[in-house]
C-alpha cells in the first residue's frame, strides 16, 4: 500500500513579499486551499514542484 502525502506545513505561516508563497512550507496560497481536498497523484505532484521552487521560499 503506498504511503499518503501529508502535509508540507511546518507552522511557519507567512508569506514572501509578494503574497504568493508561504515561507514555512513553499505552497502557493492555492496549493494549501486545496491541499485538503486533493488526491495523492495531486498532492505528490506539488510535493516535487516544492523541490523546484526558491531555497528562500520554503524550509
């Protein structure tokens, strides 16, 4: 059985200068509306991009 994506969230809730990504996790502010909602091919798929994103703009 494969294992569930859980949350990113590392209760570090605040936002880059430009409102878009929070500096805790990296997810867009329409990645974590949706994050509850999401399958696991969805939630995987915003796991990889966070590896993609800015080093200052997540963990």
């Amino acid at each position: 059985m494969p294992q569930t994506v859980t949350t990113p969230c590392v209760s570090v809730c605040t936002l880059d200068a430009r409102g878009r990504l929070c500096l805790g996790c990296g997810r867009t502010l329409e990645e974590i509306g949706a994050w509850p909602t999401l399958g696991e091919n969805e939630r995987r798929a915003i796991m990889a991009r966070l590896n993609q994103r800015p080093a200052g703009a997540a963990r």
